[in-house]
C-alpha cells in the first residue's frame, strides 16, 4: 500500500493548549530560550550537504550575514547550555557552532545544530523546529512509555530537541543489514517486533525506516540492537490504524521479512506479550504524570473528527471493546489504548497470582 494511500498528504502543526503549557511549565519543558524557530529562517544562502557517498542528504547547510552569525551563534551557544548543562556562560569559550543545516523535507522542516567542544573536538547535535502540539505529546510519551528519556525544551512557537544517536534505518537496512551475522538478524527481528508493537499501543505513526535508528551497543563478546523512534510528528493524528504499525510501510518490508525468516508465530506473540506488559509497566510507574497528561489530551484538538471516529472503529474492531466508540478526541482513544494494555496486564497478573496461591 503506497505511502499516499495509508496517510494524509500534509498534516497541520496544532498550537500548545493553555493547559498542556501548564503542563509543560510543571515538569521544566518549558524554558525561556533566547533564540526561535524564525529567527534561524534569516539565513542568506544555503548549499547542498551531501553524505560519504556524494548522495543528497537533502538538508542544505545555512549561512548569515557575518554581523546576524555572531548574535545567532551566541543564542545557539545558550540554548545549548541550556539544554545539557546549567544554562550559564562559563562553557561558552569552549564552544564553537560548526553548522547550522535545514531540512527541506517532511513536515517539521527542522534545524540541526552542530555544536563543538573546541578543546576536545568531540561535538553533538540539537534541533530547532516549530513547536507542535501533536509532537509535544509524542515526546512525552516517548519519555514515559519507552525505554529512553528524552530532553526537550519548549517556549513559544519554538521546539529545542536533544539529538537521538544511532544509524538512521534506511541507511542500516542497505548498508548494515547483509552483513550482520545469523543471530544478530534474529536479534533484530525480535525488536522490530517489539517496535512494532509499541508504537501502536501508543499511538505513534509513521515509523518509516528513516524515521527511526538503530542503536548498536558491544555486550561482551556480541552486539545488542535497539530500535528508537526519533520523528514525533504522527503522534495521534491519522486514523488508520495501519499507521501506527511500522510493519505496514513499504520501506520496513525488509525488516518484515527478516521477521517472517528467522521468528515463528509463538515467537512473535511471546515478544509482542512481553512488549506490552513493560509498557503496562512503565504506564503504572510514571504514576500522575501521565494521568495528567492523558487528561489534557482529551480535550486537546490534534486531530479531524474523520480521523478520530476512523481510528475508534479499527480499535473497537481490534479489542472488542465498546467505549472505543464514544471517543470525541484523540486523547480519548489514547487514553482507552492505553488503559486496554494496563487493564489486560493487571487482569493476567493477578490471575497468576490467584493459580499460583501466593498471598499478598
């Protein structure tokens, strides 16, 4: 099924609600930067940045007016501190902003901050987009539903998102992928399961390959993949269900068939259990946070009422639970999603408990 066909052409950025700022400002998300979104649009001419293949990245490397680049890369600097350090200046001499880059795809158009430490050499990335209600709420829920925190800023029409390390998908599936050994694609075979399977339980969409990375890390004498979501845009806001299954994009058949080739059926629905019992896990110990957050959302606008009554139908036809079919707000849907999983888990927790006779 083309791309197309599963998804809007074009989804609109929401504005932050005064209650999700409220949120926002609860929980130190919201902090005052000196730079935004539109100032980063002034540049005077950009060139095309190309990857170790001369193949376009199809971002394009900004420049400024000598006399706006040095106001520019001070903000920078102090957005950065900000970020990762206490916000002050002191670190500022060892700071250098190598490029500033704009994507001119997709929906966000972000910008990519390269920052330097100029004694060591050693540098990491930020990104400046425009602020979006559904991304807000794909972030938050990343943070408490996955297994990787995530640090984000937000003031005004302006987003500041840490950069998630790992190799994009695409590049992994083409160029890493063949060569990995007989258990590693097991490996990864397993966690495109579990992906999977998150990213619907929470409502994340449009999971194409590029839209997420593959995170090695060396264990001993072998390597543990990872996958993580690192595109936030298709939180709550399509109503097909297919697209918040990575599975379904043509870009992970890849991936797919690597599930198909090394795992079996009781494999996959032992992966996809254990799956949704950390995420039920993870829903009970992140306690009041996501209660309010899950609150605001229900009266938050993220969605069409199309999308809306589309995606209750395909859950209730999935769950077989009625409620889904009074949803009036994506954040209802979410909100019924999510307590599916943690009732589900609860009700086989204390069956086990009662079969084994353990007291409490």
């Amino acid at each position: 099924m083309s791309e197309e066909r599963l998804m809007s052409k074009k989804k609109p950025a929401y504005p932050i609600s005064k209650k999700l700022d409220a949120y926002l400002e609860h929980y130190s998300r919201k902090i005052e930067i000196p730079i935004f979104y539109e100032d980063l649009l002034r540049f005077s001419g950009s060139i095309v940045v190309y990857d170790s293949n001369d193949e376009d990245t199809l971002w394009v490397r900004v420049y400024y007016n000598e006399y706006e680049r040095v106001e520019i890369d001070l903000s920078l600097k102090r957005v950065y501190s900000i970020l990762h350090s206490d916000g002050g200046e002191s670190i500022f001499p060892f700071l250098n902003v190598d490029a500033v880059d704009y994507c001119t795809f997709g929906n966000s158009k972000p910008f990519r901050i390269k920052v330097r430490n100029i004694l060591n050499d050693n540098f990491t990335y930020f990104y400046v987009k425009r602020t979006d209600a559904s991304r807000v709420y794909g972030l938050e829920l990343e943070h408490m539903l996955s297994p990787y925190n995530l640090n984000f800023l937000v003031y005004k029409d302006t987003l500041i998102e840490e950069h998630i390390a790992g190799i994009p998908g695409d590049v992994f599936i083409k160029d890493f992928l063949p060569k990995c050994s007989e258990s590693e694609k097991s490996q990864l075979a397993k966690e495109f399961v579990k992906f999977n399977e998150r990213c619907m339980i929470r409502l994340l969409g449009d999971m194409r390959s590029y839209n997420y990375v593959i995170v090695p890390t060396h264990d001993f004498d072998h390597v543990v993949y990872k996958i993580r979501a690192i595109d936030f845009d298709q939180q709550c806001f399509e109503g097909k269900l297919k697209v918040y299954r990575p599975q379904f994009f043509k870009e992970n058949y890849r991936m797919v068939m690597l599930v198909k080739e090394k795992l079996q059926r009781d494999s996959v629905d032992q992966y996809k259990i254990e799956e949704r019992s950390i995420v039920a896990k993870r829903i009970l110990s992140s306690g009041n946070r996501i209660k309010r957050l899950i609150s605001i959302s229900k009266t938050d606008y993220i969605s069409t009422d199309e999308n809306i009554a589309t995606l209750a139908h395909h859950i209730h036809d999935l769950t077989g639970d009625i409620d889904f079919k009074k949803c009036k707000s994506m954040g209802d849907v979410l909100a019924l999603a999510l307590d599916f999983v943690k009732r589900n888990y609860q009700d086989v927790s204390m069956k086990q408990i009662i079969e084994n006779k353990i007291k409490i």
